[in-house]
C-alpha cells in the first residue's frame, strides 16, 4: 500500500469529491461499470490503486465470462472501498460483494496498514453505489480471527470467484488470509495481494513465499501488475496464463513488443510480469 508511491500514485482521488449523486443504472455490463468507475468513482475515492487496474480487471472479467466462473467477491481490507468498487464491475445476478475490514476497530490493525472507516465506506455506497448497494456485505472483524467455518457461512455456502487481499501486511496476516482465501475460492476464480514485492511492507512477500511452501497449497501465481498479484486454482493455472496472454498480445501489442508485458517464472511458476 505505497501511500505516495510515483510509479503507484493515489488513482486521481480529488480530497472533497464525492462523487456525483445520481447512482449507476441497475444492470449495466461491465464496459459501463468499468467507464462509471473511471469517471465516477476513482477520483471520489481515497485508496491505492494503480492506474490501469481497472484494464486487468476488465481482461479477467472476459476470461470469468467466457470460461463462466461465478461466485462472490470478497476484500480483506477495505479501507473506504476503492479496489472492492472496481472488482465490482466483475459481480453477476445475485453474486454478493463481501467487505471485511476492522473498520472502526483500529486497535485491531496492529501493523497500521490503511484506516479502514465504516462511516467513509457506507457514504460511499450511499452515494456512489447506490442501487447495487444491496448486494454488499459489511463484516467488521479482524481477519486473524476468522476461521475458515465462519468464513463459509458469510458467503451463505457459495464459493468466491475473486479474493482481494489488502488486510494486515505483516507475514502472519498475509499467509492467514491466503489460506482463507484458497479455501472459498471457486475453481478458476482468482485472489489478488496487495503490495507483493513493495519495500516498505516486506511480510507481504514473506507471507506469500511461507504460503507457497506449505503441503496443502492449491494456487499458483500468473500475473503482477502495478503492485498486486494475482493467484488461481492450480489445474487451471495454465489455461488462465494462456488467455491472458492472447489478450494482452490482442490489446497490447506495442507493449508485448517492447517487453513491457514478460513472461517470467515466480515462485517456481509461470507468470506474467509487467512494468
Ligand atoms: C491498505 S488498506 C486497504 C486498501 C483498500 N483495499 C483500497 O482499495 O483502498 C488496509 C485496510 O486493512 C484494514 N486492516 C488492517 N488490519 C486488518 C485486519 N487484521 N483485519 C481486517 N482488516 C484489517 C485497515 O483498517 C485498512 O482499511
């Protein structure tokens, strides 16, 4: 979470905006959910995110529809909802957005990662989200307390076809809630850690490399991208990797040509890197 990161800058959050007080229509498809979040939402919005998130994020919605993934979304840190509301554009019918966060419980956040605030978050789905507020889920709770039993029942049963990851960054939160999240996953869905790599949060990638090397570990990574990397089911690893790279190659080619996009091996594993 590189606050005033320039390769990462805060993603043109204008302080005072609030955005505009007309909410997106019901059922928009996520060429439109992707333009209201651009116009509408990243600026009005505190929050770390790289500029062209919302790109990747697009792809993995093609690769969710064509392949015809489904399930919830669920955060791990929330802070005032910026990465969440852009995962948003992924969420299908009654498909729900989970929001776990300590929020108003900041004693909780013992390593000082973000402020997560109810009060920011829910002005937040009043105004910006409006009729898909609905469809989101707020848990106040500190994720080194959730088990896997009560994980399950917050999702009514029903796996998650995209986990975020940006809770506590020390090693133990991050290899906790990795292995929380390989367990409501869906098969082919995908789980995104914040701040992989990033010199000021090193137990980040120590908690991923601990994870990788544990018996029961069913994710690979395929991708990092402006801070985060992204994680799916083991045995669709390398259809995943596939996809995305002819989608890259269709939309970027200046950039594949100029290696910007390369294909590297991570952790031991086929990846796609960009810079
Ligand atoms: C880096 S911020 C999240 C940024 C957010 N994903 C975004 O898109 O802007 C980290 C968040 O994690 C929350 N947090 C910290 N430790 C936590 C824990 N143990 N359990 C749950 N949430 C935690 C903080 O309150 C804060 O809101």
């Amino acid at each position: 979470m590189p606050r005033f990161s320039p390769q990462f800058a805060r993603f043109r959050w204008t302080p005072g905006r609030t955005g505009r007080d007309t909410a997106p229509p019901p059922d928009i498809s996520r060429a439109a959910a992707l333009d209201y979040f651009n116009s509408q939402i990243a600026g009005a919005v505190e929050g770390w995110l790289g500029d062209r998130m919302w790109q990747v994020i697009d792809m993995i919605g093609e690769i969710f529809d064509e392949r015809q993934i489904d399930g919830h979304i669920v955060e791990f840190g929330v802070h005032h909802g910026l990465f969440l509301f852009l995962l948003t554009v992924l969420r299908r019918n009654d498909e729900k957005c989970v929001a776990v966060d300590v929020f108003d419980q900041q004693d909780l956040n013992i390593d000082k990662s973000g402020n997560g605030s109810l009060a920011i978050f829910k002005s937040h789905l009043d105004n910006l989200i409006g009729p898909y507020k609905q469809y989101f889920q707020i848990v106040q709770r500190d994720t080194l307390s959730l088990d896997i039993g009560e994980l399950n029942g917050l999702l009514g049963g029903r796996r998650a076809k995209c986990v975020s990851i940006d809770a506590g960054h020390t090693v133990h939160h991050v290899f906790s809630d990795l292995l929380l999240a390989q367990d409501v996953l869906q098969a082919g869905g995908i789980v995104a850690v914040d701040d992989f790599m990033s010199v000021h949060w090193p137990g980040v990638t120590e908690g991923f490399y601990r994870f990788m090397s544990t018996a029961n570990r069913r994710l690979k990574p395929f991708l990092y991208f402006q801070n985060k990397l992204f994680l799916t089911t083991i045995s669709e690893h390398a259809t995943f990797v596939e996809m995305l790279q002819a989608k890259i190659e269709e939309r970027y080619p200046d950039e594949v040509r100029y290696v910007r996009w390369k294909p590297v091996e991570l952790a031991g594993e086929r990846c796609i890197a960009f810079a």
